[in-house]
C-alpha cells in the first residue's frame, strides 16, 4: 500500500506521539494506520497515511453513508441537522461539504427558502445526489470547487471534515466563501469523549484509515478563532448506541470472541437496541457526553 508522511496539518510540526495502531474495523480491509498526537499543537492524525488515491478504495459502493435509507430512523439525525441550522438561518446560500449522497440537502430544501449546493468527492454518492434528487452538487474537493467568495450563507462539514487530507486549507476555503456573518456547522467525532478513552483503538469512531485527522476541542476551537470565526457553540449533538455496540464488538473480536461480537455488530443498528438505549443518550447529550460534537461558528464581519 502507498503510504504519505505528513507534518502537521494545523502547526507544521513534526514532533509526535504514537498513540494507536489502527485497522479498518468497518470494512475490514487489509493494512494498519498509526494515528499519533502532535506534540506542538494538540491534533491527532494519522501517519503515514494512504495516499489520496489508495484512500478511494476504501470508500467502496457498499460503505454506510452511500446506502440510501428510507426508514424513519435514519431521517431523523439528518432532521436534527436541518433543525439546528433553522434555527440560525433559513434562507439563503447553503453548501453542504462532503454531502455524500446529498439527504441532508434534500431535507434542508423542506426547511426554508434555500439555494442548495453540495461538494462531494466520491462520484458514485456525487451522481445519486444529482440523479435522485437533482441537486447541484460539485464532484470534487472544496478547494476544487473555486466558488466565488463570500458567496454562501451557510456551510456544513456533517462527519466531514476528519475525511479530508487537508483540513487545514479546507477551513481556510470555508471562510474565503461564506459572507461575513455567515454560518459554519461542523459535526466530528470527539476523540477526548469517554467512548473514545474506554475502548482505544477498538473504538469505531477513529474509523481507520478513512479519517485522517481527530480533533480534540480545543484545537479545532483554537483554528477556528485564529482564522476568524467566532465560536458561539461546541457541545454533544447526535450520539446513540450503535458506536458503543460496535465497539464492544469489535473488541470482543480481538479477543476471540467470535460469535458474541458479531451479535453485538449485527445488534447495534437494530431498531430494538436504539429504541431501549434513546432514553439513556438524550441524558448524555443532555450532560455533553456523547462521542459526536458540534461547533457553530460565525464568521466576523471584518
Ligand atoms: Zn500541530
């Protein structure tokens, strides 16, 4: 496999710890993925890293977020997103970067007067959104997509932004486009939560090696001050019991417990089991201890 070394993506420095070895636990492809901290600024990432190309394998046609989901479950964390938004802004320019197969953009039409545009890299999700839903959606990166500046109301990374090899000039672009006083949503995994503490590298949210960068909260708070943002909420947003299950799955696997871990993978995502654990996740939003944190950043009018 093609491996990248990389400096740090938000400081440029190169002095790091190893924290973990990681494997595909999702997909089970081949290969192990070092993620490491970095010693001067705080941001975890991996290295070394599959090159760009390599990655795109591990984004096969079968990979969850390209499954296109009728159920009633699976519509209400994309309505919770069109929610919050609303409740900053419902008009207007919205871009919703790595929109995978463009759901979240489908339902936001239904919440207010929007002028919908989405950016995704892989074509198959790319081409659903279009052909499904007839959305404008830009097959590429975002520092591919050369929109004009300040041009949007509203942008969103959605489970996004760990995604990318460059987030550092990815956040850079997001405020190039967005107007002053513009709105950024930005959702990703929380690898300080206790999820992420408890299970290591067995926990599902560090999803080697398709993201390349984990960020603990006060360094993505810090970038986004520093490039001109100013952060009006950080905090728990989705979370359920799926990420704990396949943890402890994929865990009991490692350990040679073949039968009872595959149980627990198949048991996460069951209606059942989200069902009994909701009660139990609205209170750890409710105390901002779930695995998924969300930052709403305006942009300063400068
Ligand atoms: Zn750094």
């Amino acid at each position: 496999m093609a491996l990248e070394w990389v400096d740090c993506d938000f400081c440029g420095g190169s002095w790091t710890t190893p924290l973990f070895m990681l494997r595909d636990l999702k997909l089970g492809l081949p290969g192990e993925f070092r993620l490491v901290r970095c010693e001067r600024c705080g941001l975890l990432y991996m290295n070394p890293r599959p090159t760009w190309n390599i990655l795109q394998e591990h984004y096969p046609a079968n990979y969850g977020s390209f499954q296109f989901n009728f159920s009633q479950r699976a519509w209400y964390g994309i309505i919770r997103r069109c929610k919050i938004v609303s409740t900053y802004q419902r008009s207007g320019r919205l871009l919703d970067v790595g929109c995978s197969i463009g759901t979240f953009l489908k339902k936001m039409g239904e919440f207010g007067s929007w002028e919908l545009y989405g950016v995704e890299p892989v074509f198959i999700a790319a081409q659903f959104a279009r052909t499904r839903f007839n959305l404008n959606i830009f097959q590429g990166t975002l520092s591919e997509s050369c929109f004009p500046s300040e041009f949007f109301d509203v942008v969103t990374w959605w489970d996004a932004l760990e995604h990318v090899p460059d987030p550092s000039t990815c956040l850079n672009e997001t405020v190039r486009v967005l107007k002053p006083g513009g709105w950024l949503f930005v959702q990703t995994p929380d690898p300080n939560s206790w999820e992420a503490r408890l299970f290591g590298s067995y926990w599902v949210g560090y999803d080697a090696p398709r993201h390349l960068f984990m960020f603990p909260r006060i360094v993505l708070l810090r970038k986004l001050e520093e490039i001109g943002f100013k952060v009006v909420q950080v905090g728990s947003f989705a979370g359920n019991a799926s990420t704990v299950c396949k943890s402890i799955g994929h865990w009991l696997r490692s350990r040679h417990q073949e039968m009872l871990g595959n149980l627990l993978l198949r048991l996460a995502d069951s209606s059942i089991t989200q069902i009994a654990a909701a009660p139990f996740y609205v209170l750890l939003r409710y105390l901002d201890l779930t695995s998924s944190v969300l930052y709403i950043a305006q942009k300063l009018y400068q």
